[in-house]
C-alpha cells in the first residue's frame, strides 16, 4: 500500500507515538507498504518553526530518511486538482495534500475528520 502521511502523523511519528492508533502504527511499520512525507509538510514545519508555532529542531529530510519513509515532491499535476477541490477544509497545507494523495494514487494517513468530506482515501 501507498500512504501519504499527513503532516501531524509525521510529527506524531518522530514524538510521540503513542498518540497514533495501533492500526496506523502498524501500518507505518509494515515493510509491505511505502510511506511518503510530502514536501509540502516539510514547508508546513518549516514555515510553522519559523513563526513560533511549532518547535522542531530537527532536519525533517533526515528525520523521513531515518525512520524509512521517502520523500515526495509537489507537482504540477498535484497543483493542478486544488482548482476542483471543494471548500470543506482551508487550510492550504492540508488541501495540497489532499489534491497530492488523489494525484498520486496514495491513502492519506490523518487524524483529522475535516478531510473525510473528501474522495481520497483516508486512513
């Protein structure tokens, strides 16, 4: 299976584990499946860091590599579905990820219930 994560499972991933059901971490830790962190949660803990609103200290890059997730960038052809997709969420990190895992043909690993109101497929 091919699941993207969103940005706070990352977080979670690195931090605190224990704040993700056993069904999501075993689904992380299954080598049958591939994990991707998206560039655009990388630009979504930089930019939060840098304002204050979030303290990671880390290099996230070297933290994906470390705990065996790849990295996957935003395309053109991610961009371009933001055009279709309905207003239920307005946060622009979490739209770009949800148009990215429809883009991509991946699952969307979140926690968060705004995005069930969309077509991709959620974990």
């Amino acid at each position: 299976m091919r699941i993207l994560v969103d940005t706070h499972v990352f977080i979670w991933a690195l931090n605190a584990s224990e704040r993700l059901s056993s069904a999501k971490r075993a689904a992380l830790e299954s080598r049958a499946n591939t994990i991707y962190l998206s560039s655009v949660s990388v630009a979504e803990i930089m930019i939060k860091a840098s304002l204050n609103r979030l303290r990671f200290d880390h290099d996230p890059i070297a933290c994906a590599e470390r705990l065996g997730f790849e990295l996957l960038d935003f395309s053109a052809m991610d961009a371009a579905l933001l055009k279709e997709l309905p207003f239920h969420h307005r946060d622009p990190f979490d739209r770009m990820l949800i148009a990215q895992s429809l883009a991509q043909n991946t699952k969307l690993m979140s926690d968060d219930r705004r995005l069930r109101y969309y077509d991709c497929d959620l974990l």
